[in-house]
C-alpha cells in the first residue's frame, strides 16, 4: 500500500499552530510532489520551523491536517516517522562520539542490525566526505563537516522524505556551498526534500518550487522566475561609499523609482525598481547623483533577485535581523515565542 | 473493507516486536551515553573524585569536631551519609545531560525516529544507575581505608547498598524531569544546587540532627533524605531500621509516582 501511494509526498492543509498568544501558523497549505524540492522561505519567526515540527511528529497541530507519504503525521505518526528524516537547525550529533559511532548508533535505533548499521556508517562517511576523518571525535571536526555528519544521521534510515531545516544557517561561505552540492546529490538519487531557509540564494539554487512564509502564512508560491516575475522589471543598485549620504542618494533618485527603494544599512548597497525603462533610468541617475554630488560605486542595473521579490511582497527584507536578535544563539523552543528567538545568522 | 482498515499499516511492528525494541533501544542509549560519560575527563572528576573528596575531607578536616554516639566513631557515622549524598548527585549528571540533548537537536532527531519512545529515558536512567552503583562502590571502598566497617554484616549492608542506588534513581527521575522541562543546562545546574544542597547537608548525613537549632531540627527530622540515612546507617552499623525504612520507602515510591509520568510528559512534549 505504501509503495502504490500516488498522492503528493507531502500534503498540508489549513494547518493552524498557536503558542499562547502567538499564531506560530495561520493556517497554511502544501503539496510537494514525489522527487521533488520544497523551498520554505522566509525570515525569522515566520513559522518555518513550526511546521517542519508538526511534519516531522515533533509538536501536535492545533487544527488543519497534515499527511506526510499519505500518513497523517497526527494519528499515524509512528508511520510517518518510518518514511522521513530530519536534520535541525542545529548539528543534532554527540560530539564526544566519533563520526563512525554517531552514524552505527543511529543505525541500531533503526533496528537495522550490529553489521548493517556498520555497512550503513562506512557507506554514509564515504558519500559525505567524512572517511578521513570518520574516528575521530566529532568535536575535532569543522562546522562545515559536523553538519554534513547530522545530515548523513538524517540519511541512516533511507528516508522517502527528507527535512532540512536551515540547513546552512551559521555556516561560512565555503561549507554553504559544500552543503549545497551534497543536497543536490541527494535530490538527484530521488529523495523528495523540504527545506527551511532564510536564504534567498539558497532557495533559488536548491528549490523547485518556493513557498515564502511570513508570520504564519503562505504569502506566495510558485518557481524562483515566476516569484522574480512578481517584480517584474530591473532593479537599479548601487553604493555608496560615504554613507552620511545615502539618504541624498536615495533622494536623488527616487523619481526614477516604480516601487520602494531598500537602502540595506550594513552594507549601504541602495537598490531602486526601476521598472522597464532599466537603460534609460540608468543614464538618468548617472546624471542625478552626478548633480548632487554623491560619489557612488558599483553602479548598475540587475535582474530582480528573489532578495527583491521578498521586499515587495512584504514591505520588508528577508533576511533583516531584528533589533532584539542580537543575542546569543538559541533554538526556538520557550513556548510563547516559538522562533522568535533564533537569532543566529552568520553575520555576512 | 473493515477488516482491512483495522489492519496495522504495513511495515507496522507487532507487540512483541515492540516490546523486544524497547529493550534493545534502551540498551544502545545506555550503552551511548556511558560511552560518552567514559570520554569527559571531567565527567569523571564528578562521579570519582569528588565524592572521595568529601569522604576525606569530612573524615579528617570536620570530623575531629563532629561528636556522634556510634560504633566506630565519625567515620562509621559519616559513611552512609556520604553515600547517600553521593547517590542523590549522581542526578546531576542526568539533567545536564538531557538538557544538552534537548538544546542540541539530539532529543528532536530521536523522536522522530521509529525507536521505541520509552528507551531515551529509560536508557539515561540505566547508564545513569550503572554509573552511580560503581562511584558508590569505591566510595565504599575509600571509606574502607579511611576506617569504615560494615558492622552488621552482609545482607544489611547489600541491602544499604540497594537503598542508596533507589534514592539516586528517585533523585534521577526528578532531575530528568527538570532537565527536560528547563531544557537550559545553566539553568539545570542552578537548580540542581538550590534543590540538592540544603536537602543533602539539612539532614543526618554529616552531623546528628540534636546538634542543629530547633527550627532546622523539624526540617531535617521530617525529610526523605534524612528516613533514607537513618535507614542505611542503621543496615550498616545496626541499631533500628524498620521506623526509617518504612518512612524512605513511602518518600521513594511517592516520588516515583509523581516523577516518572512527569518525566515521560516532559519527553514527550520536549520542544
């Protein structure tokens, strides 16, 4: 029965989720179809984790349904838990194990046997990259790689669904790109996979398909071209490098403007919709800032990133940190304030 | 058609398949996470040497100024208190442990595993048990070289043993319980210390009760730990038992009631 299943490998609908006083999820809708990747995106305390909580039997619903390879994840968790596999946001590994003992334990708790669990380790070290490294005590090992060990404990099971929840998240840029690479072998060998990010790049890289989520609910969906299509047109983007003048910058070019203009503080990169009047615009504002006498760098004219798309349909940017995040890392887990608190991204 | 529905899902386990699950899932816990306790240094320092510590320090540091009325002076005295003691830390260990499964993802990835649910707990509390029996025993053993006797013989003092192993199970389940509900290590060892401290050291453990003020006296008569010393001093040097058993058993089986399904709620709602 399970094998001749032909439903979407996961199914949610209208699933609600409160803490108190704080509607975690609003009730939102999924299908991810068998193979493929599900990108939920979206900033911190959006609800992500929420759900990938409630698909993976960790924390009951509040109301709506949700079916993960056809099983309800409510009244048939323990089904749902023989078809999926998770890695959190954090490396959920034993440190003081080797790599190789991290991956036989996790085999024996799926009753796979003492030679199996061993056959699955070795097999599991190779594929990830870790057989140099595979008895030593995982608190030598990189961040880049402890990860990629709990994503191969994720993987012991041969799971038909994978969870990765931000995956990426407090990983340099180099790691990043490992993990990407790893992620699209899995998908390549079939393994349907939903995967949380606060990453826009991310989600364009790995995702077929793009949920965005803000607080508690689906604000849209479809493929990262038709997402940037919502924008529709260029984005004008440029720096400048005396920030006390950004705000005159901005002025300057403001007319030329067909939406919102983003200054991003931290890195003072200025980005203007400009439509498609892109070359024209560009001559324009060469032309404005020049009259102002701001000096700019990098000046020049982009096709919408989904950075961009995000802006315009929230009115805010993904990945904008809130004032009270700074703090140190935490996982989202005091009831109340579900994902408010982890903070915790890798300061670019 | 009905016959079919009230079939179990395929792949389903059956009862016994179930049941011998249970059991080799919380073996491998145990197993796991006395390996782990075997690679900290530190760990170590806490279970071994630290309970020797005391036995040293209250024998020769406090000791000349404590008077007891026992076979065998203060050390006879303080043995069975220092065993209780170090029974009841042993719980410690337990809640910071779960703690830092629960903040590492640890707990989140086993129960969505098709494990058995009990074996997390019921693993901890076997490594746990394992672990305190064999600190009890050279706490035993340094006590012996120090002057300690058993003077009661045998059974009484396997069955003092046996207590003391009760109290830190009890003492486990409570830390168990807190350790997942506060989920904070810093937090949990905090607490740990509010709690264990003042009912290890407010107790018969190291000095007779007569010797404290009369408020503190209604305390430390009235309390778990003090039932569970008088017991176990009175299986080790003789004297009476049955009054203080009785009364420690009530307590250790009170808690159990209360302490494990409040420890399998906290598993289970551990988030």
């Amino acid at each position: 029965m399970e094998q001749s299943f032909a439903g979407p490998a996961i199914l949610v609908e209208g699933l609600t989720k409160s803490f108190g006083d704080v509607h975690a999820l609003r009730g939102i809708d999924l299908s991810v179809p068998r193979g493929t990747v599900l990108g939920v995106l979206g900033p911190n305390g959006a609800g992500k984790t929420t759900a990938v909580r409630i698909l993976t039997t960790l924390l009951r619903p509040d109301g709506g349904r949700a079916l993960v390879e056809g099983h309800d994840v409510v009244r048939e968790a323990s089904a749902v838990r023989r078809s999926i596999g998770l890695a959190g946001q954090s490396a959920a590994i034993q440190i003081e194990l080797t790599g190789r003992e991290n991956l036989e334990i996790i085999g024996r708790l799926y009753h796979l046997g003492r030679a199996a669990s061993k056959a699955r380790a070795t097999e599991l070290l190779e594929q990830f990259d870790l057989t140099e490294a595979a008895d030593r005590a995982a608190k030598t090992f990189s961040g880049g790689m402890q990860r990629r060990l709990d994503l191969a404990a994720s993987l012991v099971g041969q799971p038909q669904v994978l969870f990765l929840d931000e995956p990426t998240t407090g990983l340099d840029p180099r790691s990043r790109l490992g993990m990407w690479e790893v992620i699209r072998s899995l998908v390549a060998g079939g393994t349907t996979l939903l995967l949380t990010t606060q990453y826009l790049d991310e989600a364009d890289e790995l995702a077929d398909e793009i949920v965005v989520i803000d607080h508690g609910e689906v604000i849209a969906a479809g493929t990262s071209t038709e997402l940037k299509g919502r924008v529709g047109g260029d984005v004008l983007e440029f720096t400048v490098p005396d920030r006390p003048r950004v705000g005159d910058a901005v002025a300057a070019v403001t007319k030329l403007a067909e939406g919102e203009p983003h200054i991003d503080e931290g890195t003072g990169v200025v980005s203007v919709p400009v439509g498609v009047n892109g070359s024209d615009a560009l001559i324009q504002s060469v032309r404005s800032l020049d009259e102002a006498g701001i000096e700019t760098s990098g000046l020049g004219l982009r096709r919408p990133s989904l950075d961009d798309v995000f802006l315009a349909l929230t009115g805010h940017a993904a990945e904008e940190e809130d004032a009270d995040t700074g703090g140190k890392r935490r996982r989202g887990r005091r009831k109340g304030q579900p994902e408010a608190e982890k903070a915790g991204r890798a300061s670019s | 058609m009905t016959a079919i529905a009230i079939q179990p899902a395929p792949g389903a386990p059956g009862l016994v398949t179930r049941a011998r699950w249970a059991v080799s899932d919380t073996l491998t816990i145990s197993k796991r996470n006395l390996l782990v306790w075997a690679r900290v240094p530190a760990y170590i320092v806490f279970t071994v040497i630290q309970p020797v510590m005391f036995v040293l320090m209250f024998r020769y540091v406090f000791g000349g100024a404590i008077k007891v009325n026992v076979p065998g002076g203060y050390v006879n005295f303080l043995m069975p208190g220092i065993l209780g003691q170090t029974a009841a830390f042993a719980c410690f260990g337990t809640a910071i442990s779960l703690a830092q499964e629960l903040k590492k993802g640890v707990i989140d990835r086993f129960r969505s595993m098709p494990m058995a649910r009990s074996a997390v707990l019921a693993g901890r509390l076997v490594a746990d048990t394992g672990r305190m029996t064999v600190t009890i025993l050279i706490v035993i053993g340094v006590g012996y070289a120090v002057g300690f006797r058993f003077i009661n013989g045998v059974g009484p003092a396997i069955g003092m043993v046996v207590l003391a192993i009760f109290l830190g199970i009890a003492c486990c389940l409570i830390a168990a319980f807190t350790g997942l509900a506060i989920g904070d290590e810093e937090s949990v060892q905090a607490f740990g210390l509010i709690w264990l401290f003042p009912v290890t050291f407010l107790s018969s453990a190291f000095v007779p009760i007569s010797t404290m003020p009369g408020w503190l006296q209604a305390f430390a008569n009235n309390q778990p730990i003090t039932f569970v010393i008088d017991a176990m001093r009175g299986m080790a040097l003789g004297g009476s038992i049955a009054t203080p058993l009785w009364k420690a058993i009530a307590w250790l089986v009170g808690i159990f009631v209360v302490f494990a399904p409040l420890a399998v709620r906290a598993y289970k709602r551990a988030a």
